[in-house]
C-alpha cells in the first residue's frame, strides 16, 4: 500500500496514464542489479532510486578517481579514494532514504555473477568491458531475467532490452568480440544512455509502453541522431542458441589506432 | 538523368535501359559512420562491379575487426552481404564503455 508521504513524493508520476499506485508499487516491489558503478550506473541508479525502486543493488570494484568525475555524476571530490559504491549508496540514501541500496565492492565475474544476480527482477548492464557483459548475459539467460544494456564510446551510445530466450542477447549482438582500453568518453554520453536504461526498467518492471526488446537503439550525440535496428536470435548463439554449452569463443578485437 | 528519362528524346528507351545495366554492374552507396570509425570522413563510395561490405571496408582502408554492426538501408546485415547502387551504409564501431 502507498502510504501519505509517497502519495506526496510519487505524486507527479502516480497521475501518469497507465501509472497509479498498482505501478508504483510494482516498482517498490522490484529489486534491481546495477552491475557497474561508472557513468551508466551512477545515471540509471539515481533516477531509478528517484523513482522509487525497492531495492538497488550496485556492484563494482572500483575507488573513485578525480579522472573519474567528468562522467560519474554521483561522485565529488571528496570522494575520491573511497569505494564507488558505497559513495553511490550514500547519494542515494540521501536522495530516496525507502529504496533499501546494497553496496557490493567486488570484482565482477564468472564466479559470482550468478549469486549476487539472483533474486533481482532485472539487470541493469552498466559495465565497462566486454568479457563481464558476457559474463552477465550468460547469467541473466540461467536466471531467466531481462537485462537492459547500455555502452558508451564518445558521443555515441546504444542501449538494448534482452530478454532471455525470447529476443537476441548480448552475445547474438557480438558474437563474442571483444575490444580492449578504455574509450574517450564525455560526461553526457554515459548520462543519456543511463537514463534511457532507467527508463526501460521502469517500463519493464510496471509493464507499461513499448521496449527496446531485440531493438538496438543507437544514439549519436555529435549528430543529435538516434537509430534504431532490429537485432535478430542468433539460432547458433553459445549463450541462449544451439551453441549453449559450447567453449567460449571471445575473439579479440583491437581499437583503431 | 532527367534528359535520358524524357520520353521525347529520340532512344530514350535505349539510354535508360543501358543506364539500368550500368547500376547492377557497379554503383554507388551512401556511408555514414559513427563514434570511433567517424575518423574515415567518408559519406560515399563508389564501385565497379559486385562489391560487398567487406570490399568496401578493405578499399576504404577500415578493418573488419573495428566493425561492429553493419546497417544497410536500415536493416542489419552481415560483412559478406552486397551492396546495390544507392544503399545507405552505416557501421557502427564494438563499443563497450560504461
């Protein structure tokens, strides 16, 4: 039940068409996995929270750096040296004290993806590098939960709405490529595609409007143009094709020079 | 183009269907590039015979392995897929920064 002070905080979206109290509180009821603490999190995670999400989980290694802070908006200066995560809890903490936020200051991967994923209703896909995006799609495919990805170079950005076994997965997309370094990357950028994830999840989780299921959605800031493509099941697919069970096959890949 | 397409002039049939055999034998297409392969400055090319995007990309001086996902007239497609006069090309670099 929404009570007095969330009718009052939740006011402006409860009068939403096709909101209401049943989606709010569908979304108090939601527990969301932000895997990655860095500019898509810290985008989707705040606004998530604002909206009112039950719970947020947010998992990434990483201390906060000063070169971190053109792109990773919940962070100050006086956070740097200090647990990205546990800064983002904080933020959130103050901005929404109802979402329940659990920290998780942990290297991401094979070996535990899978415990700290289960229980969550969706996957916010919010890292940095291919091989863990992998490693998330794979879970998210044995956990039967949708991931909303997000990834950022440049300007230019793109976001996608995977549901395991019904639309393409992240590895249909890239087959197992992988690139390497860190991308040059403005603050805008990763704030956008963020908050396109955020959207998405709120749409999924309260089962309102149209997703990006199977739909790539390409956004070029220099160009202010947004493309969107269909991205078809690869029926061979290691992850969620025939090809499930197989070795891996990462291939890498190298940036332009 | 428009003086061939009038009916009026003598052996407009003829130029047009030649001008029609000239567009399966080769062509041009429209490139748009995005993110990191923007640095190609290419917005056309043109071709002589069958071309796919992997012929493309190797004139054009660009590697496969910086190629993440090729659209053509919107639709997504494949490297070995080929291309027709007046196609709108657009590659999209793997990118994975968060």
């Amino acid at each position: 039940m929404i009570d007095d002070a969330a009718r009052e905080r939740y006011q402006r979206q409860l009068s939403l068409d096709g909101f209401g109290a049943a989606a709010q509180e569908k979304l108090a009821e939601a527990s969301v996995f932000v895997a990655g603490a860095g500019g898509l999190g810290c985008s989707a995670a705040i606004y998530l929270a604002a909206a009112g999400i039950g719970r947020l989980r947010v998992a990434d290694h990483g201390n906060v750096e000063l070169g971190n802070l053109n792109r990773q908006i919940l962070y100050g200066e006086r956070d740097i040296g200090g647990h990205k995560v546990a800064a983002m809890a904080r933020r959130i903490e103050e901005l929404n004290a109802n979402v329940s936020v659990e920290p998780l200051h942990v290297t991401l991967g094979d070996d535990n993806l899978y415990a700290l994923a289960k229980g969550s209703s969706l996957l916010i896909d919010a890292l940095d590098n291919l091989p863990s995006r992998y490693a998330l799609n794979k879970v998210a495919i044995r956990l039967g939960v949708p991931i909303v990805h997000g990834a950022v170079q440049g300007f230019f950005g793109q976001v996608m709405t995977i549901v395991p076994n019904v639309t393409a997965c992240l590895m249909c997309l890239y087959g197992g490529r992988v690139s390497s370094g860190a991308p040059p990357v403005i603050g805008v950028a990763p704030g956008v595609i963020g908050l396109l994830q955020a959207t998405e999840a709120i749409k999924i989780l309260t089962g309102i409007g149209r997703q990006l299921r199977g739909t790539l959605l390409l956004f070029d800031g220099l160009q202010t143009r947004i493309t969107e493509v269909e991205i078809s099941r690869d029926p061979a697919c290691p992850h969620c094709g025939r090809g499930r069970g197989a070795a891996p096959v990462i291939a890498p890949a190298r940036r332009p020079a | 183009m428009s003086t061939t397409e009038n009916p009026k002039i003598p052996g407009w049939t003829r130029s047009r269907s030649s001008v029609t055999l000239l567009a399966m034998d080769g062509g041009r297409i429209e490139t748009r590039l995005y993110a990191s392969l923007r640095k190609w400055n290419l917005t056309s090319y043109s071709f002589v015979g069958t071309t796919t995007v992997k012929d493309f990309l190797r004139n054009a001086g660009i590697r496969e392995e910086d190629v993440g996902i090729v659209v053509i007239n919107g639709k997504r497609q494949q490297l070995d897929t080929g291309l027709q006069d007046g196609d709108v090309v657009s590659l999209f670099p793997l990118i994975d920064g968060g």
